[in-house]
C-alpha cells in the first residue's frame, strides 16, 4: 500500500526537513509499506507529484502556519482521489485535534510522536479494518464516528529511540533541497547540510514552547548518533550538520562524548546549534569540545534581555550567566547569535528597551527577533485568549510563523498596540544588522546574493509573503 506524506508551504525561508515524517517514513518501511514525503515548501511541484503517486493514504504534517496549506491540500485530493485516507499530525493537530479532524476532508488525527501509532492505523486501513471498534484500538487517535469525535487512549511515546530507524530521507528529492539556496540561513559552511535529533524532549516550563515532544528527555545512545553520523555523510556526501535537539547539552558528559566523535570523524563535517543551546547550559569545556568538532555557529535561545520578561515566561534564566557565555563562546571564534522575542504579556516599551539594550551590548553575529507568537496548546495562549490579547490577524492560522520582518502581530496587550510591535521588531532589526561594524564583517563572509536578501528583509521589501499555493493546478 502507497503512503504519501506532504509537508505545505509556509511564508519561512529557513526550510530543513522535517525529521518527523522521515521517521514516520522509515517505520512504515520496516513494516512493508511504501511511502513517499513530498514538501512544497521546496519544491514547487511536490503536490502535482504527490497525485500522479496515487497513495492509499496521505499524511499531511502541518505546524500552525502550514495547517491551513495543509487542509486545501486535503481537500483537493479528496475531490480528485476520494478514496484516499486523510491523516494529520504535527504540532498544530495535536495541540486542536478536534477542531482539526471537524473538517470533512480529514479522515484522522494522530497526536504526538506517532511512530507506533501510525504503522497500527494503515495497517488496519490497508486490510479495511476501520469501523469504530477496531479504530478505538489504536492509541492517541481522534476520528470521527456516526456524527461524533472520538479519541482513544493517550499513550506516552516510546522511551528507547535507538529501536527507531534512521530517518528515510532515499523517500523525498533531496537533489531539490539541496540546491536550495536559502535552506539554513545565511551563514553555513556546507553544500550538501543535514538535520539529525540525538534526543527528544526539553525538561524545562517556558510558557511561549508547544513541547510537543514533552518534559521528558529521551536520548539516543552515542553509538546510534554516530551510526547515523556516518550513514548521512558515506550516502548522501553530506557535509555539514545541524543538531535539532531542543536541549542538547542537557547531559554534560553525553554532550562530551559526542562532539569528542565527531572531532574524531572521517571525513570531516561542519556543524551548526541553530537552536537547543541554553545559554547557561554551556561552559568553557563543552565550548572547546564543540571548536574540536568544528562546530562554526552557535544560537542561543536567550528570548528577552529584561529579567523580568524572563520570569513571566517562566524562562528561568540568569542573564550574567548567558552573557558571560555568548562573550566567552565569541572569544573562541564561534558565529553567536540568539533568539529575541518581543511583546510577551506585560511586558513594557521600557522592558522591551532593556532587552534589546542587552543585546545589542554583545558582540553577536546574528539575531532572530520575533513578536510573540502564541502557538495553540502553550500556556501563553491561554493567558492572550482569557485577557483578550489576539488580534484579527491571530484569527488567520497563516499567519503563525516566525520570519525576518513579520509585518504583523498576533497580539495587543494593554502596554502596546500591536502596530507598535511590530513597529519595535522593524526597529530592533534595523538597529542590529545596519551597524556599520556588523556591516562590515558581513561583506566578508556573505556572497552579493546574500547581502540583497537581507537588504531587501531589513528594508521591509521581503518576508512575510504567503507562498504559492501547490494545489492549484490550473
């Protein structure tokens, strides 16, 4: 039986595969199926492919900015392949799986990581098995069954991630993707760049964070990474590799360990932390051990230079801590940049001086400075949803994604208008990546593509803009 999963396109120029249809792809593969990932959001084709495919079923994934990319995908095929099964999964699904599986065109819902859960439902699709009482069978499902939704049972999700197999990326174009020349940002060392989890979960409360892959860490052993490791770069010639984990160096000594291989590995690889780097979970020896590897760029996820920010999102970070590390890993040669988020509820135009007045008083390389947005399932949705924050634009689920000058707010607080917010993003980018001294390096290290591209974002003539619609096939 044929499975398809489609990734829709969203307005965000920092594509990388997602790991979890790959995953998902690799276990139905182990278990006889034949599957296919097809992403719009590199390849404009993939939705014209994903038809002449002709699968059994089809499983959309879709964050909140790709939902409802997703839907009119769902729709389109069910009016042209009306016998296909309809799956969604992700994080905007798991969070509304009601409100999600309530539209015709979507068959089922599966919450959370759905590496189990996913072989139990085609299996009893493939051989019809699908009335209410065999459907009640399979863990964390909703359906939909004689006018009502049902959901079964919540399971956890399975504790030994070396019994997964690699990520299936033989089943999606990655020619296309590699020659793709935003993927990653701006600043990145290789041509042929990668993706690889060694963990899951994050143990930590921040109220702005979905956790979809919830509190508890599950690691993968040194040998199953290394494993992986070795099959990207000897298949694929991958060259450069960013860590996806949300907190990496959780464990001290199994972060050790695994920078000490890879410093040893053959051929050598680059490799960036994008993202899962707190900035008091680094010390002089992991920042050594991460230069031995050659790790070129690190992003930490500091969010606000105003400690009392810090506290409503309940972030628990000392901000010494995090610059005496961003001043330290600066020292040793790596690329630095951090995460800003700004408008989060009760916060001030003073509080939002004092953050980016930290900020902009370290020697940083990049910076993503974003509005809040209040994904659904966080705690900071229910505050913005109980207080009457959500703007119009918040009534677009399009409209949730973080992007260089996102030219709107999801939110209006009592302490700022959401046209001063953005107003306050606008501004803070301005202010950061027109320094004549960042400007300076920056001619140094980015080729003119590069420079036109972040021109174009900071002067407001880019970013934002809905992409193509795969699905119209006129």
């Amino acid at each position: 039986m044929k499975i398809a999963f489609y990734v829709p396109p969203i307005p965000d120029d920092n594509t990388v595969p997602l790991l979890g249809p790959l995953y998902l792809l690799a276990v139905l593969e182990r278990n006889g199926f034949e599957g296919r990932l097809f992403d719009a959001r590199f390849d404009r084709f993939a939705f014209r492919k994903l038809l002449a495919f002709r699968p059994k079923v089809v499983g959309v994934s879709a964050v909140t900015a790709g939902y409802l990319g997703g839907l009119r995908a769902a729709r389109k095929i069910k009016e042209i392949l009306p016998n296909v099964s309809v799956i969604f999964g992700g994080p905007h699904p798991s969070s509304l799986p009601n409100q999600v599986v309530s539209d015709p065109a979507v068959d089922y819902v599966l919450i959370g990581e759905s590496e189990t859960t996913i072989v139990d439902l085609c299996q009893r699709v493939r051989e019809n098995e699908t009335a209410p009482a065999s459907l009640c069978e399979v863990k964390n499902l909703v359906f939909k069954a004689g006018g009502e939704t049902i959901a079964t049972e919540r399971v956890t999700a399975s504790k030994n991630l070396d019994d997964l197999p690699l990520p299936a990326f033989h089943r999606m174009d990655l020619e296309t993707y590699f020659a793709g020349t935003q993927a990653h940002g701006l600043f990145k060392r290789g041509k042929r760049i990668l993706t690889m989890m060694s963990s899951r979960g994050c143990p930590f409360g921040c109220t702005f964070c979905c956790r979809v892959m919830g509190k508890t860490i599950r690691r993968r052993s040194v040998e199953s990474v290394m494993e992986e490791v070795e099959f990207l770069t000897r298949t694929y010639g991958v060259d450069e590799l960013y860590f996806e984990d949300d907190n990496f160096t959780a464990q001290r000594e199994r972060a050790l360990e695994i920078l000490d291989r890879l410093a040893a590995f053959k051929p050598p690889l680059y490799l960036k932390f994008a993202n899962g780097l707190r900035a008091d979970l680094v010390d002089r020896e992991l920042l050594e051990a991460m230069r031995r590897a050659r790790v070129h760029s690190l992003s930490f996820g500091i969010e606000s230079g105003c400690a009392a920010t810090l506290a409503r999102m309940q972030k628990n970070l000392r901000l010494d801590k995090a610059r005496g590390n961003v001043l330290l890993a600066k020292s040793m040669g790596f690329l630095v940049g951090a995460n800003c988020i700004i408008g989060y509820p009760g916060e001030t135009k003073a509080d939002i001086a004092e953050s980016l007045d930290f900020f902009f008083g370290l020697p940083l390389d990049s910076m993503a400075i974003v509005n809040l947005v209040p994904f659904p399932g966080t705690e900071v949705r229910s505050i913005c949803e109980k207080n009457g924050y959500l703007t119009d634009a918040a009534k677009n689920w399009d409209n949730y994604f973080f992007s260089l000058n996102n030219p709107i707010s999801l939110i209006e607080t009592p302490q700022l208008s959401g046209d001063e917010l953005v107003r306050c993003v606008r501004g803070a980018y301005r202010r950061m990546y027109l320094r004549p001294k960042w400007l300076s390096r920056a001619v140094m290290r980015l080729t003119p593509r590069q420079m036109a591209i972040g021109a174009a974002t900071m002067l407001g003539m880019r970013g934002g803009k809905a992409p193509p619609d795969p699905t119209d096939l006129t």
